[in-house]
C-alpha cells in the first residue's frame, strides 16, 4: 500500500516497454474504486474514454512518447472504505497516426433520439 493524506496530490507515470520506438501511449480511463476487485458496484471515475471526471487531474508533458504521466488528488469515498483502489487503462498507438485512437482524445458518445 501506498499511504497518502486527503487531497495529496498524486504524480503517476506508465511507461511501455517496447524496443519499438515509434510507439504512443494514451491514458483512456482512470476508475477508483474502495474494493480491489470491484471496479463496478462503487466507483468513481477520474478519467474516462480519455475524457476527464475529476477537476483535480491533469496530464504532465513527456519527452518521451511511451512515457505517460498524469496526477490527480487523493480522495476518500466515505470513512467506511479506509482503501482507495486504481484502475487505469491504456491505449498503445503508432507515432503519427492521427486516425489512432490516442490522437483522438476526448470520446463521447451522442445519445440516439427515440423515435415516436
């Protein structure tokens, strides 16, 4: 476990091991959640299909194109949960293909009209 105070603020970094060198690595979504193996029942998002939840996080620059880095702050969900657990995903695209899914940043999905 790693032990933080409420509101600290929290650096992370991924880093792709590839010997390829022309390699993207893009954070799609961030969910915490207060049970190690329950990222379903309670939940709160901090980052989602590349679209962020939480006011407090933000991506860090990186020289490195397989290097991602972001921070956020720790939180609490209720005094009940002493732990606070992370899920994060990532998506791994080719340098420069602007088409990938790592160029398209931000992906919400439009709600359908119901037809009468």
């Amino acid at each position: 476990p790693y032990y933080v105070d409420i509101n600290q603020i929290l650096f992370l970094e991924a880093y792709l091991r590839s010997s390829d060198s022309n390699l993207v690595l893009f954070v799609d979504t961030c969910v915490a959640s207060p049970h190690p193996n329950d990222f379903t029942t309670v939940t709160y998002d901090i980052i989602r299909n590349g679209c962020i939840k939480d006011s407090t996080y933000a991506n860090y620059y990186s020289p490195y194109k397989h290097i991602a880095r972001f921070k956020f702050s720790a939180f609490q969900f209720v005094r009940s949960y002493p732990s606070v657990y992370l899920k994060c995903e990532f998506v791994v695209c080719r340098l420069n293909d602007y088409s990938s899914r790592c160029y398209q940043g931000c992906i919400t999905r439009s709600k359908r009209e119901a037809s009468s």
